[in-house]
C-alpha cells in the first residue's frame, strides 16, 4: 500500500473516530454531487460500471468506515432512482450494501410524505423510522450528521439538531480532517 493511501485511511479513520466519539450514530449522505462528483439528474441511463467512475475516493472509502464502527448509513437523495444507488452500493460493497439504507424521492416515499419535503428532513425521519421499526434504534437529532452539497438542506438539517458538512465541489480526505477539527472545537466549547 502506498504512503498516500496510509495516509487517506488514517484520515478516514480519524474522521470516522471523530464522529464516534461526539455520538453520531446515523452518517446521511446525499447522493448527486456529494457520494458522485456529478449531479445525474435522476436519469442515469448509463452503466453501473460507468457511474462507479463518478464515485468520490473519499466518500467511498467513509462508508464502510462508518459501518465497521457501528455508525448508520444512509444515502438521502432527490432522486427517484433508489434502485440504481442500491446497484450502486452492491457494486462498491457487495455484502455491506444491504447495511446503506437508501431514501430517494420515489413516488410511494412521496405519497407518504404527503409530497412534503423540507430538505433532506423527511428522509432523514424515514430511516430514523426504519432503523427503530427494524432494529429498536433510538437515534436523537445531535446523533446524525447530514453530508450535502446543497447549502439549504445543511442549514435545514442544522435547524433540526442535526450535524452538517457542505460538501464542496473539491473534497478529499484533506476536508476529512477538517471536518474532524470541527467536532473537537464543538466538543471543547
């Protein structure tokens, strides 16, 4: 393994320690322009293979760090398209995908939502649903972070008690420590 990629992992390791440690329990990510560097507009009609290339390295790599330290994940998207981000995740992590809950805007989480959305909100109640219906999980709202590109769905998340990043068109396992500086200045205040 090279130097750079010790060095990548141990970002995403202490990123994922940094979480841990402040109590986050649920990692909500959205998917368009934050697990992808492209926004698919909801109609991909490429390959599987061809969208893998679109997958940012250091969101890839923060998935499976989250699940081996028992933190939730889930993928909470505008896009009607669940069944290809589930593909998706069989295609990056084969026995682990069934652990990344998805939540897109398909007509029958539409319809239950009374076509209601207010951010990312609605998604991120729908899995917290989810994981007490299935798992008898508890989950508070200082408990999840919410990782987005759309500022309004961070402040929004931000109004619900949640942890926000904005993602930024350039993140990298360099942002991860930042994001981990974030949680030590929160936790020493």
């Amino acid at each position: 393994m090279s130097a750079d990629k010790v060095t990548d992992a141990s970002k995403v390791k202490a990123l994922v320690n940094a979480m841990h440690k402040q109590g986050i329990r649920l990692l909500a990510m959205d998917f368009d322009q934050t697990l992808i560097s492209i926004h698919s507009g909801g109609r991909w009609k490429e390959t599987i293979e061809n969208l893998v290339k679109e997958v940012r390295p250091c969101m890839k790599d923060l998935i499976p760090a989250c699940l081996e330290k028992g933190i939730y994940v889930a993928i909470v998207t505008y896009s009607a398209q669940s069944w290809l981000i589930k593909d998706l995740m069989k295609n990056l992590y084969d026995r682990d995908a069934s652990k990344v809950v998805v939540r897109g805007n398909t007509a029958d989480f539409l319809e239950r939502n009374n076509y209601e959305i207010n951010g990312k909100e609605a998604h991120i109640t729908d899995v917290l649903t989810c994981l007490y219906k299935n798992r008898h999980e508890i989950i508070k709202p200082n408990e999840v972070i919410l990782f987005d590109d759309d500022t309004d769905n961070t402040n929004e998340a931000k109004k619900f008690g949640h942890w926000a990043v904005e993602v930024k068109e350039d993140i990298s396992y360099d942002t991860f420590t930042e994001i981990s500086a974030m949680f030590q200045s929160k936790s020493s205040k």
